[in-house]
C-alpha cells in the first residue's frame, strides 16, 4: 500500500501506534473517534497491505548506553552485494542495514557491549567477501529519537 492511499483516519492510527504499539483497539478507537471494529478493520487491512510490517521494541537509553553504537559505511565490490547482505544478516550485531545513494553502497547500524567486541564486528565486516570498503561513526549520543531508524 502506498502513502497515497492511506487516508488521515490511517495516518492518526498509524501515528498513534508510533507512540505505543500496544494501546489498546478501545483506546485508539476512542482517541480517533471511531469504533472499535473500524479500528480493527483498519489495522487489518494495513498490515495485510504491507504499510504496517511489524510492531517491535524500542529500548532505553539507559539500557543501550551499557554498549556502543555505530553507523558503518560499506563500498561493495560490483555483483556481490546479494552474497554481502547475505553475511551480514547473520550477524546479530547488525541492527539495520540499508542500501543508499552516495559514496557507500550501504549504511549498517550496529550495536555492540564494548569497543573491543566492535573492533572484533568491524574487522568481520571487513572480510566479508566483496567489501571493499568501511568507515565507521561511533555514535556519542542521541539528540532526537522519533523511534527505530527507517
């Protein structure tokens, strides 16, 4: 489903799910003043379609700040990106990873307990066949969070 077809009845549901996933059908129904079995008619058809793909967790700062955070440029060699997000996906520590425009071909967003364990998942990647290329930005803090990066 597109954002074209998405009327403003969806766009409040689906915000007010972006504020928490787990208010209640009677809650929301309520907050956008409609029944109960609209709401839920509603958020069948969006996740049937494909605009609502998941519901997940977003964690403290505190508990996140135990750790180290880290966006991972990757330049890959040509015809092997497939075979890298191949390797990459089965690295727990990997928390996302998106294809971008610019100079890296990919952006990783990684999450690790201690520099030493980051230093170990930064040279896995590295030798990842097909990676040409990283440079890494450790995160020193967050400034704005509207929830887990798209």
């Amino acid at each position: 489903m597109s954002t074209a077809h998405l009327d403003g009845i969806d766009r409040q549901l689906i915000a007010a799910l972006q504020v928490n996933a787990r208010e209640s059908i009677a809650v929301l129904a309520r907050k956008l003043g409609i029944a109960r079995t609209t709401v839920t008619a509603r958020l069948a058809r969006l996740e049937s379609s494909g605009a609502i793909t998941g519901y997940g967790v977003r964690l403290s700062q505190r508990l996140v700040d135990g750790g180290l955070q880290a966006y991972v440029g990757i330049t890959v060699q040509p015809r092997s990106g497939k075979d890298v997000v191949k390797r990459l996906t089965a690295m727990a520590q990997v928390q996302q990873l998106c294809t971008v425009s610019g100079e890296f071909d990919y952006v990783a967003w990684l999450r690790s307990d201690s520099p030493e364990q980051l230093d170990q998942l930064l040279d896995q990647i590295g030798s990842v066949e097909g990676v040409e290329k990283t440079t890494t930005s450790i995160i020193l803090s967050s400034k704005i969070d509207r929830g887990t990066p798209v």
